[in-house]
C-alpha cells in the first residue's frame, strides 16, 4: 500500500547509530569511484509554486531525523559513525532553484542532472540535496533529488518523497508546523563514552541471540545430524560465493572506471511490459532484466565483442510495510547471467530462474553480519576487500515500484520520476521505476567505460523493444 502522500508522520526514535549496510556504504567512499549517490530526477509539467515547496522540504526535515543530521564518526573508530543534529542546519544549502540554459529541452535538463549527481556530499553537513530547474520548455520544471545511500534505498526514497508531494494540486492547509530539534554539540569524550556503551550493549544483545541460536543449532544437530550439517556447508559455500572477488569485468569492451557519468532516459508502458512477462509466467522484474540483457548483447555485438555471460548485481528489497524509509532495507545479490540467448522468451525464463535460485542463497540472510565484520577492518582494507567485490560487476539493475497515481508538487503534477542509481563500480546502473502506468528507466553509465552513450541507449530500447512483442 502506497504511504499517503503530503502528511509525513515522525519516524519512529532510531538508534543514534549507522547499521551495519549503511556504515559500510559510507566508509568504502575513501575509494571515490565506490560512491553511492542516489539521484532522482521529477519532472514536473509546470513551475511548481516556490514557497510551498521550500514550506514542504522544511516540515519534512522536522519530521525525517536523518534530513537535519550529519554523520560523526567516533575517535579511533570505537563505534559506528553516529547520526548527530546538525546546530547549523541551513535549509537554503540543501534546497536550492536554478534556470535551465537555452533552450531546455531534455538534453540540457539532463546535463544538469549529471553535475548535480557526480558532484561529492559535504560530509559535514547532512547528506541530500534537492535542485529545483525551471525554464524548461514547454514551460515545464524539474526536481533533482540527491541522497546518500546510507540515508536509505530505492524502496525507502520513494516514501522519502511521498512526504514532499500531494495528492490533490491545491491541497488544504497543513497542520502547525513540528519545531525543529534542537541540534547536537558532541564532545570526544562524549562520543567514545557513548560508543563504548552503545558497543557493550550490542554486544549483550548479539551474544543472548548466539546462545539461543546455539541451543536451537545443538538441538537440531541431535535430532537431524546430517541436515544440519549440510545445512552448515551450504550456507558456507554461499558466504563463499557472495564474498568471493573478482578481478576484471566479464565484458571485454565496458572495462574502464572514472567519475565521469552520464545519464539517459527510457519511457516503457508499464502494462505493455507487465504482458510480456505474463506471456512467459514470468514477473514484471524478468521481463526488465530480459531487456537490459538483450541490449547488452547487442551492444557488444556492434563492437564486434560478443559475450556468452555479464557480470550483474541486483539489490533484493527485504523492507517490511513498517519499516522506516530511513536506512536501508535490501541485500545485493551479484551474480554472472547469460548474454547470448537470443530468443527474449527463453531468455526471460532463464533469466528468472537464476534469480529466483539467488533470491534463495543462505549467505544473503547474513549481509548485515557480514556487512558488520568488514566495518570492523581498517578502512582502506574495507574499501580494498568490497572493491574487489563490485569493480569487476560489469552492470547493476534495481526495479522500483513507484505510485501508481498522480502527485503533485506545490501545485504541478510529476509526470515523470526517474532514478540514477550509483555505479558503486559497475559500468552502468539501469533501474526501472513505475510511475502511473509508466516505467521511467533511468540509466547511469560511466563515461570511459562506455563512451558512446548515443549507441549504447538505442541498444537497450531495441533491447525493451523486442521484449515487449511478447505480449
């Protein structure tokens, strides 16, 4: 069930402290090009009214914790980087308008788009950025957002957004605007006080669950010594195939890693879509990935450089109804798929198949576990280790549902919202989301790694194309 758009409701009180997944995303940025910057792009058919945006960010960041704090990490590390109230919040940093260059059509719209995304976070301010573009033709307008992955994921930033936006163009009055919280001055002693506290509690906790899970285990090990045991080996193998590296990408052509990034656009009707899935009894997930697949292999096909499997990783959303938007709620699954199946049906069912087998792999239920022992290494040791895991995935796919249907933006409709999903690595990131009766593809790519990006983008339409004739 979609959340109710333009009425946020106070986050439940989170702990103080990254998990485990975030801190990780946040400490692998000592390697620049593992930057994990999520930027949204709303396109908006008409100028929005300025002041009742600037008055919805405002109640949002009353409302959303991690919209007014900035990250502090611990001396000497002694505890996970800590979520602290900025005292200096100032809203006209982070929400900002600007003109679009003659003639604002989508290209220019775009460009700006990728400035916005490819420029750093100031780590010592909170971590998002909204830039609204007017002067679009046609008269039209654009919101780009910008948030650090370690504020939440796809799933979480559209409730994220839900908070800004409204179900009706001229919605009654809000409520009294929430005070803003007061903000935080940490000492160092303050800081590694409460780190250590923070860490022996943890640490109680996670060692009554190990006992628990000890006797259960030991239990089970005398009733069925033989499942347990293959239990045991399976989830090992698993953890070895997860946290095994990679040293190159599979693709012979998309090797090359720079900050440079470009961004495109791709429109799909969503029920055109969800048909050719259904022709196969696959999901609307099969049949995307189907396309990017398809495209790839076309792709590689014109430079002469055929390839029989690509490198993918895929983000599985484990967020629950009631889950926070805040932090995030997924596992990565990474994982070779074949690339030279030409019939799009059998290769949506091959492809849907090998998803549905890693959906099942034991090791993806231990992600924060695993996440956690990472944290614990120096950390140019974390960023060599995850490095070694993402710099050799040749693309990243991610399916986002959005609302299904209208919203709007201090008066102008959304009739568009795309998604730029970090490279994080990879040389591209395609993610799909559905916004009312649309599926808005959103494409970023590393610009060394694929320099001819004209080429690559009809390669994945023909890629869409000929997967949408199965419905």
């Amino acid at each position: 069930m979609a959340p109710e758009a333009g009425q946020p409701e106070p986050e439940p009180g989170p702990t103080h402290y990254m998990g485990d997944a975030d801190a990780l995303l946040w400490n692998i940025e000592k390697d620049p090009t593992l930057r994990s910057t999520i930027t949204a792009l709303a396109v908006l058919d008409s100028s929005p009214d300025w002041d009742r945006v600037v008055a919805k960010v405002d109640r949002a960041t009353r409302v959303i914790p991690q919209l007014r704090q900035r990250v502090v990490v611990p001396p000497l590390r002694v505890g996970p980087p800590r979520w602290t109230t900025d005292a200096h919040f100032d809203l006209d940093y982070h929400l900002r308008r600007i003109r679009a260059p003659e003639p604002g059509d989508a290209a220019a719209l775009l460009r700006l788009t990728e400035g916005l995304g490819m420029a750093g976070f100031d780590r010592a301010r909170p971590l998002w950025e909204f830039v609204l573009i007017e002067g679009l033709e046609g008269g039209g307008a654009a919101l780009v957002q910008k948030v650090h992955h370690s504020i939440t994921d796809g799933v979480g930033g559209i409730k994220l957004a839900m908070n800004l936006l409204d179900l009706d163009p001229h919605p009654s009055e809000p409520d009294e605007l929430a005070p803003a919280p007061e903000g935080e001055h940490p000492t160092l002693a303050g800081l590694v006080g409460e780190a250590v506290a923070y860490n022996a509690d943890r640490w109680r906790r996670g060692a009554r669950r190990m006992v628990g899970a000890g006797i259960g285990a030991a239990v089970r090990a005398l009733q069925a010594p033989d499942v347990t045991a293959a239990s045991a080996l399976r989830t090992a193998r698993s953890i070895g195939r997860i946290l095994a590296p990679v040293r190159e990408p599979l693709s012979p052509i998309m090797r090359g890693r720079s900050l440079s990034a470009r961004f495109a656009t791709i429109d799909v009707p969503l029920d055109d879509l969800k048909g050719a899935a259904k022709s196969v009894d696959g999901t609307l997930n099969d049949a995307f990935i189907a396309a990017v697949t398809g495209g790839l292999r076309r792709y590689h096909e014109r430079h002469g450089s055929p390839v029989e499997q690509l490198r993918m990783t895929m983000p599985i959303n484990v967020r629950a109804d009631d889950d926070p938007m805040a932090g995030n709620r997924f596992v990565p699954a990474r994982f070779p798929v074949p690339a030279a199946v030409i019939d799009p049906a059998e290769r949506m069912r091959q492809l849907g198949r090998l998803v549905r087998e890693w959906r099942q792999e034991p090791a993806l239920a231990l992600t924060d576990t695993l996440a956690g022992i990472l944290n614990r290494l120096p950390t140019s040791v974390t960023t060599r280790v995850f490095g070694g895991l993402l710099k050799g995935v040749d693309f990243v796919t991610s399916n986002v549902p959005g609302v299904p249907f209208p919203v709007y933006l201090g008066g102008a409709e959304v009739a568009a919202q795309y998604a730029f999903g970090p490279l994080s690595g990879a040389a591209t990131n395609i993610t799909l989301v559905s916004h009312c009766g649309t599926c808005c593809v959103g494409i970023n790519l590393d610009a060394i790694a694929i320099p001819d990006r004209e080429r690559f983008v009809a390669c994945l339409r023909e890629g869409f194309e000929e997967v949408l004739k199965l419905g």
